[in-house]
C-alpha cells in the first residue's frame, strides 16, 4: 500500500476481529464498530471447528495458532449418528494429534481475537444506521449514537443482516425452511450424567428421516449446547399457538412432535437450564457474486451467509479477513486490494456455500441421509491446508 487508507470495518466478530490484527501486525491502522456493548455482551452460541485448510491458516496469518491451541479441544472432533430410536448409524473418534478441525467455544474465540487486537480498535455500542457512497472510494458511515465518520475502505464483517451489503447487492437472506430451537445444560456431568454420556467429548447427531433432529455437542467449562431441528414454516410457533417465552408451552409442543423418540433422547428437549431460543436458519443465494465497486467490499456471513451444515461460516469469514488483510498490505491501492481479494472469496465461498444448503436440505429431507466420512473430510483438511501453503 503507497498510501494509508482510512479503514473501517463493521462488525466485532471472527472475521472484522482477524482482520483486523492482521492489518495491525503489518503496520496498517484500523477501527472495528460493533453494534454489542461489550466482547461478551450477549450469548455468542456454541462451538466451532477451526479447519486446518481455512480458520487455522488465518490464525496463523495472525500470529495466534499457540493461543488458540491453549483453548481448543482436539477431543471435540467425536461424532456419532443415531436414529430417533437411539440406534448409533456410524460413529467417529480423532486419532491422538488429529487437529484437522478442533474444537473452540464461539465465545472464547471471540475474546481471544478482541484480546490480541490493540486497546481501542473496537469502538462497542456502535450500531450502524447507515453507510452511504461519496464517490472517489469514499463512503460515509453513520451510528446510532450519533457517531460518524468517513472512510477510504469500508468493510462490511457485520453478518447476516448486513447494512454494508445492500451497497454491493440486492441479495437478501431467506429462510431456508429449517428452524432450530437452542437449548443448554450446565455442569452437565453432575446434573445430566444421561446427557453427558449420550454426548460423549464431541457432538451427537440424531435424525428420524422425517423432518426432525436433534443436535448436541459438548462445550467448555462442562456445558453442552443442543438444537432442536424442524423443517417447518418460519412463522411456526404462532401458527401452533406456541408461546415461546413459555418454556411449558414449547415444551408441550417438542414433545408432542418428537413423540415416539427413545427415551434416552428425550431429555435433550425436557431438561433445558434456560429458555428455548428460536433461530431460524437463513442463508443467502449461492453461489452470490457482485460487480466490484471501489472502497468497499464484504467479509464472513456478510459475503455469504450459508447454513452451518459443514462448519464453513466461521472458518471462511476468518480466511476472509486474513485475506483481505494481505491484499491491502501487499496491493498499490485499496481498489486493486479488494479486487484480488474478491476474485478469490467469491468463486470460493461459492462453491461451499451451494455444498452447506444442499446439506441442511438433505439433513432435513424424508428418509435417512448417509453419514459424511469425517476421516476423509479430516484427511481433506489437511491436504488442503498444505496446498494452500504452497
């Protein structure tokens, strides 16, 4: 870069926090907005898999694969498939030092990005109301509290319900027919030893063939996180006259639907330590392209919102970032940065993106979908991890 742009990113997440570090690292000044008052303002979800081909060659970009090694859980990589009777489909244990996609709360991932960027990058409590073209590359970005500013390179990392989006594309997220219902347990191995064991050191997969699943998977600090799947209509819950801050009524409701489940699964609806929380599952069109316009561009769900089928949303949106990062370094200008950079995102995100809908829709389709070779998709991890290095 001949020149030092006035960046902005919006959005605190993986991919604005990784950006930004990697631009810090080489030199380059940034400001990162975010709508949340705090890094651990809200809930932020549960785990993830950092892939070696994707997350982990941007945290190593970023100087942080030893921090992340001290918070991931190479043992959460086990999965099993069963059925709604409880009969185990297939099963999946890591070998000892397979860390082709180990496992990380969303939360401290979060953190230890917000840790490992200068004091003051993220400006909290800044909620985009605006962001508005000037022409010449610059764009003029304006905040709830009153706050504006204008700036060379804007970068959209500000998810789903992006507001820098619509300056790029008309493309709007839409339901995706799937919505899953998050329920929680605490000290799951004192409390719910039935649900710790079923779990196991990774994640259980349950499907009846017929539109419903149940998914859980363990976290740190002896939590596990479960969700509720049902292909179903987005307004679902008023078209059953199911109040969902009545954790009784929704209750009722799972119950009646998952009628017929072992027993043993049961308790992954019934036992809840919080309230149901709704999440239907939108995705944008795929593969979603866009004409390039000069300063400003997308990075994550902001680019290219698909379902969590195949873990590829927060592993892309920090190879993103990593990317975008070394474009604006190694480019003459923010134009010929975001140039090269998009050449690659988008054909890439692209193809995954098609491959996460197609998988939800399986998942969630009449009868029983195969269970993925996660031994082969382990090995892909780490074949593409050393093509990518080359």
């Amino acid at each position: 870069m001949t020149t030092t742009p006035r960046i902005a990113i919006i959005g605190a997440g993986p991919a604005g926090l990784l950006c930004a570090r990697v631009l810090q690292l080489r030199g380059i000044e940034v400001t990162v907005y975010d709508a949340d008052t705090a890094v651990d303002s809200r809930d932020p979800g549960g785990t993830l898999d950092l892939h070696a081909d994707s997350g982990q060659i941007a945290l190593e970009d970023a100087g942080l694969l030893a921090a992340f090694s001290e918070l991931a859980r190479p043992e959460g990589q086990a999965k099993s498939r069963l059925d709604q009777h409880g009969t185990v489909l297939s099963s999946f244990v890591p070998e000892e030092g397979d860390l082709a996609a180990p496992e990380i709360d969303r939360g401290q991932l979060r953190i230890m990005l917000d840790q490992h960027v200068r004091p003051a990058t993220v400006r909290w409590g800044h909620k985009l109301l605006s962001a508005t073209s000037l022409g010449g590359g610059q764009h003029r970005v304006e905040f709830a509290n009153g706050h504006s500013a204008t700036v060379d390179l804007l970068i959209g990392a500000d998810g789903a319900w992006s507001r820098v989006r619509p300056l790029l594309s008309e493309a709007v997220p839409q339901y995706s027919g799937v919505s899953f219902l998050d329920v929680r347990f605490d000290e799951v191995d004192r409390r719910h030893p039935g649900i710790a064991a079923l779990v196991g050191d990774g994640h259980v997969f349950a499907n009846d063939g017929d539109g419903r699943a149940i998914i859980a998977q363990r976290n740190s600090e002896g939590r596990v996180r479960g969700y509720l799947g049902l292909r179903t209509e987005l307004d679902w819950a008023a078209s059953a006259g199911v109040d969902l801050a009545d954790t009784a009524s929704v209750r009722r409701y799972l119950l009646a639907e998952y009628a017929g489940w072992a027993p043993e699964l049961l308790p992954l609806i019934t036992d809840s330590d919080g309230e149901y929380v709704n999440r239907p599952i939108h995705t944008l069109p795929a593969p979603l392209t866009w004409r390039h316009r000069p300063g400003v561009t997308l990075i994550g769900d902001a680019a290219h919102l698909m379902s969590p089928f195949g873990g590829f949303g927060a592993n892309l949106a920090m190879l993103d970032g990593a990317e975008l990062a070394r474009a604006i370094v190694e480019e003459p200008s923010t134009d010929a940065a975001i140039t090269r950079y998009e050449s690659v995102m988008l054909p890439r995100s692209g193809e995954l993106a098609v491959q996460a809908n197609q998988a939800i829709a399986r998942f969630f389709a009449p009868g029983q979908a195969p269970a993925p070779d996660h031994e082969a998709e382990h090995r892909r991890y780490q074949e593409g991890a050393a093509a990518y290095r080359r």
